[in-house]
C-alpha cells in the first residue's frame, strides 16, 4: 500500500467519525430540545438547520465520503482482499448504504416535506411531533451508527495491515 493510500484511509475514519459525532448531536439532545419548543420553535429551527447544513463543511464531508467508500469498498475487495480487505469492504458499504443512503430516500424527503411547510400551522405541528421527530430521529439514529462503525471495521481493517507488513509494502 502506498503511503498515500495509507494516510488517505486514516482521513476516512476521522471523516467518518465525524459525521457519526454530528448525526449522534442529533439524534442525542439537538431533537429532543428541539422536540421541547412546542411545534413552532422546533419546526422553524429545524427549517433553518436543514437550510444551511447546505452551505457548510459538513455537507461536503459526507457527500464526499459516499464515493470515497466506493472507492474504499473496491479497494478492500479488489487490491487488499481477505482480512483487512473484508473489514474495507464493510467499511464502505455501510457507510455508502446505511449513511447515505438512508439520508437519500428517508431523512431527505422528510426535510423537504418539512420545509415546505408554515410553522405556524396545525398541520406543521402535527407533522413535527407525529411524524418528522419520531422517524427522523429514527433513522438519523442508523446513520449515526452506520458512520461510526464503518470508522471502526476502517480502523481495524487498517491496525490489522499493519500487524501484517506484507500489505503495507
């Protein structure tokens, strides 16, 4: 493995570990304050969060992680193989599946559903306190897992490498 290759898979877990930390802040205390504003309060700082998590780091850490662990997936599997490659494999593929993919077709639709809604009414409430906080919290929950263990099977994929010097040339 090249020393490029080789610290690049140390930045993926620290990014990987960062987005599960912000999806854990989430799913920890950020909902459930959020869930003791009474409907409005949450809905309209909700609506703002899912507004500028747009314009900030984050969103281009894990949108960038998704084909990064495609790539790491194809590295384990391809380049590395039994062992460390598996634990790579995994790695990515949850990450890519679990992480990603569950902000894509669950905590996605959820937010626009969210935002195209006014505060101030009945419905807005309702759809905050029955629907959007339960389930979003939900799968948020998922990909705070997903995150953090796709940083864990990369870093034990990665210790194992260097127990086995044989990779690492």
């Amino acid at each position: 493995m090249s020393p490029f290759i080789f610290i690049a898979l140390q930045f993926a877990i620290i990014a990987y570990a960062v987005v599960s930390g912000v999806f854990l802040a989430f799913s920890d205390f950020i909902m459930r304050s959020l869930a003791h504003t009474g409907g409005i309060g949450g809905v309209d700082a909700m609506q703002a969060i899912n507004r500028e998590v747009f314009r900030w780091v984050f969103m281009t850490l894990f949108i960038g992680m998704a084909p990064v662990s495609l790539a790491i997936a194809g590295y384990g599997g391809f380049a590395i193989g039994n062992g460390p490659g598996t634990l790579f494999v995994l790695a990515g593929l949850i990450y890519f599946v679990g992480c990603f993919g569950v902000t894509v077709f669950f905590n996605v639709p959820m937010n626009e559903t969210l935002a195209g809604m006014d505060a101030s009414t009945e419905t807005a409430r309702d759809y905050w306190t029955g629907t959007y906080l339960p389930r979003w919290t939900f799968w948020n929950s998922v990909r705070t897992v997903a995150a953090a263990t796709s940083a864990t099977l990369l870093l034990f994929g990665l210790l194992w490498m260097t127990q086995n010097q044989t990779y690492l040339v």
